[in-house]
C-alpha cells in the first residue's frame, strides 16, 4: 500500500483543486516559508479523520476551509481525497485503489466518502486499522513532535510501542465491546425489572 495522490480543494492555502501526485518511496516537498508545505501533511492528517484543531495548527476547525486572501475571496466547504494503491491488498477491501474523502462545511458539518460512496468515520478508522495510519497514530510526525517523544514519560513511551507492535486496535476494539456489553447489562436488567413485574 502506498499513498498515491492527494487531493485538495478548498483546503488551507488550496483553494482551487490541486492534485499531488506520489510514487511509491520517498516524496520530498520543498517550497519557501509560508507556501503551504505543511498545510499538505495537516490534509493527511485531516482526511484521516483528525478532530483536535490544534493538532493541524488552528484554534476551530473552521480554520481549515480557505478562508480567503487579497487575490480571492473564502470558500465555503474544504475537501480533501486520499488516494491509496491497495494492490497488494494490505487494506481490508477488495478494491486495488482505495479513496477516502473528507468534506466540511462552514456550519461544522464532516461527510466522509469511501470510493465515492457515504460513510462514517469510524469506517474510515476500521478500513485503516492495520496500517499505522489513522488518527492518535504517529505516521505523521510535526515539528516539534520528536522532542515531546524523545522526553515523554515511560507511560507514553509505553503507547507509542503498543502502537508500533498493533496493540492498540485491540485495546479500542475491547473498549468498544467493554462499552457494548455495559449498555447489554442495562437492557438485562431492564428486562429483568419487567419480567418481575409481569410474573
Ligand atoms: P514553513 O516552511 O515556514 O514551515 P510552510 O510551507 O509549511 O511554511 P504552511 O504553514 O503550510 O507553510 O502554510 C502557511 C500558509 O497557509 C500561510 O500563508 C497561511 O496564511 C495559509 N493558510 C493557512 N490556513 C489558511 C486558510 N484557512 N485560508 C487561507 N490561507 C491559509
């Protein structure tokens, strides 16, 4: 699986659709200060599902839709496409190349598309799971990040191995059966409430 193109529209510094194409291997992107270089990996991060506007340099996520500038005046929806080669079928689908869409609206509204077709977030995380990208994943590291792993305590540390080894998708996948069955107890004993009462 490789990332193979990017597309932007309305994104950041993006306002018209711009197309990145990748190859599998190393991608450098240079560009002078202020042109919008790390705004590129913000859209990664972005379409990946990402909710903490801080983690792509903001205040509201508002602040990722083009917001206008002296030449332009501001858009109303962000979108960016993540396109992946799946030829070697490391993601969970049957499709050779797989998209992800992420749209916003000013209103706040998030629609999220695979191949074109509605889904939500969370599909976008199970589709991904296995791959060490998705969000609270650490395929993207920014400025500064290294500094905060290299000094973070032995519990953090901790997370980020669990992470690198695959632990961490079971941990959210029990968390989310250990919500589950909490919410089964509940209904158990509502059940149970009523059937008393009929007997
Ligand atoms: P450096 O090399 O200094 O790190 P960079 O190439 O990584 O810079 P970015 O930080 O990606 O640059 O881009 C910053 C530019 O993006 C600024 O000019 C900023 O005004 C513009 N920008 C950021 N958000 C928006 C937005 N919502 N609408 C319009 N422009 C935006």
């Amino acid at each position: 699986m490789y990332l193979k193109s990017l597309v932007l529209k309305g994104f950041k510094s993006f306002a018209d659709r711009q197309v990145i194409s990748l190859e599998p291997g190393i991608t450098a992107i240079v560009g002078p200060n202020g042109s919008g270089k790390s705004n590129i990996s913000d859209a990664v991060l972005w379409v990946l599902g990402e909710r903490n506007p801080k983690h792509l340099r903001g205040q509201a996520m508002e602040d990722v839709i083009f917001a206008g500038s002296s030449a332009r005046k501001s858009v109303g929806v962000a979108e960016v496409e993540l396109v992946l080669d799946n030829s070697d079928g490391t993601l969970p689908v049957d499709y050779a190349e797989v998209s992800l869409t992420r749209r916003m609206y000013r209103s706040g509204e998030s629609e999220y598309l695979i191949n074109g077709a509605p889904a939500r977030r969370m599909d976008f995380m199970d589709i991904l799971h296995d791959t060490g990208l998705g969000t609270g994943t650490h395929s993207i590291i920014g400025q500064g990040n290294l500094d905060a792993i290299l000094s973070s305590k032995p519990i953090d540390r901790r997370a980020l191995i669990e992470e690198a080894a695959g632990v961490l998708k079971h941990k959210q996948r029990k968390e989310r059966s250990a919500r589950k069955l909490a919410s089964m107890d509940n209904h158990l004993l509502r059940v149970k409430d009523v059937a008393a009462e009929v007997e």
